[in-house]
C-alpha cells in the first residue's frame, strides 16, 4: 500500500480473549481423552463439562467485545469436535465399549464402530450447524447440539462410575446411549435453544421461569453433580421427540 492510498491494511492478527476460552476447552478435551485412557474415568467426564462451560463462554465473551471473527468460528468448530466429538467417544469407549471384545472379534468391533459413529455423528452436526447458522431460527438448533450429546454421555459414565458400575457389566446399554445420542445430533428433531425470540435487540431475553429453573439446577447440582447432570441431559434429549410428537399430534387434530 503507497502512502496515498487511503485503503487501511487488514491486520493479520487474532483476538487473544475469545480465542483463549476457546482453547482452554479444547485443552479440557484432550484431557478428558489422556484421563480416559488412564482409567480416571471422573476427572475425564468432569473435564467435559468444563469444556461445556468455556464453549459457552467464548462466544458471548466475543459479542461483548465485539471480537467476533471467521477465524474464531472456525477454531471454534475444529475445538468442539475434539471436545464433544472426540472426547465423550473415547471416554465411553474407554469405560465400557471396548468391554465389547469380551463377547468375541465381532462385537469387539461394533464396540469402537459405535464410537466411530458418536464422533462422525458430532462432525456432522458441526458441518450441518455451520452450513446453516444464517438461515435457521435462532430458537432452536436442529438435532441435539453436540455438547448437550457430550454432556449426557459424560454424566452417563461418571453417574455410574460413581454408583461402581463397571463398565463391563453396562455394555450394552454404553452402546445405545451412545448410538442414540449420536443419531439424535444429525436428526431434523428441534431442540429449544434457550436464546430467547432471536431477533431485535432483546433477542438473548428467556422466561423469567427458565431462571427459577437454573436456580433450582444450581442448587441440585452443589447437592449431587452427577445425577443432577445427567437427569437435566436426560430430559433435553427427550424433550426434542416429545415436542415433535406434540406438534404432529396437534397438527392431525388440526386436520382432520
């Protein structure tokens, strides 16, 4: 650029805040792996919900400093697949899916294929969410987002874990948990996304009812972190079907 030209060079650079939450979740990631693997199947889930917290802390922390970038969207996406793809697959695997072999060769192998699929599935969503963030309604996100998915198979793991269930004996029911949480990612079910109407400037504005109800979440999980995190996991993944099923319910009365 010349002296005269009056065009501003674009800076290089990134922003450092957003960014560093981002990377503090994707370091809880890798730990939940590297923790996995060792057998510290607690700490591995607890890890994940740490993740959960900073995902949802860079974002905001960007729109309030109004550091938002192309750059932190993608690193954004490249840490949630580590974090919630990767993380709760290998954890789960780890714990109880790779118990699989026990039953012979064949199961062995379904064991890590139904991993492979809970981590292809938490791709998958991220692509699709991507690809239409600009054009759905903010309200809800469609199919389980992927640390909700990750927050029921970590609060699955450490819930047992902590009741010494071992891993070996839940196999079977790892491995539906698992499956069904990775098909309800890249499903077209809606799910609440709790950010309010999604237009205007009161957009991030919810129910004051859905503070009542953190309050209360706030409470139970001081009382028991587990169980409380892995009923609330529970009850948002069903809510998707169950207001689907309500909405076609109403929509045949309407009909007919």
């Amino acid at each position: 650029m010349s002296e005269t030209d009056p065009t501003p060079r674009r800076g290089r650079g990134i922003y450092l805040l957003p960014n560093l939450f981002t990377t503090g979740g994707l370091f809880a990631g890798f730990f939940a792996i590297i923790a996995a693997s060792q057998g510290r199947f607690s700490a591995a889930c607890i890890a994940i919900f740490v993740a959960a917290v900073l995902d949802g802390i860079d974002g905001r922390v960007a729109r309030l400093t109004n550091t938002q970038s192309e750059f932190g969207v993608q690193y954004d996406s490249l840490a949630d697949l580590i974090s919630f793809g990767l993380a709760p697959a290998l954890v789960m695997y780890h714990w109880s899916l790779m118990a699989m072999r026990l039953d012979g060769p064949t199961l062995g192998k379904i064991g890590w294929l139904g991993a492979f699929l809970y981590a292809a599935c938490a791709a998958l969503r991220l692509a699709r969410f991507n690809s239409q963030v600009a054009t759905v309604d903010k309200r809800y996100f469609v199919g389980l987002a992927s640390p909700a998915a990750a927050g029921l198979m970590a609060s699955f793991v450490w819930t047992c874990h902590e009741l010494d269930f071992t891993g070996d004996a839940l196999r079977y029911v790892a491995l539906a948990v698992t499956v069904i949480c990775g098909l309800l990612m890249v499903s077209s079910v809606r799910y609440t996304s709790f950010k309010g109407s999604g237009t205007g400037p009161r957009s991030d504005r919810v129910p004051f009812m859905a503070l009542v109800v953190a309050v209360g979440i706030l409470i139970a999980l001081w009382v028991d972190p587990p169980k409380t995190l892995l009923i609330a996991a529970v009850l948002y993944a069903l809510s998707g079907p169950a207001l689907w099923v309500l909405r076609r319910r109403g929509g045949a009365e309407a009909a007919s």
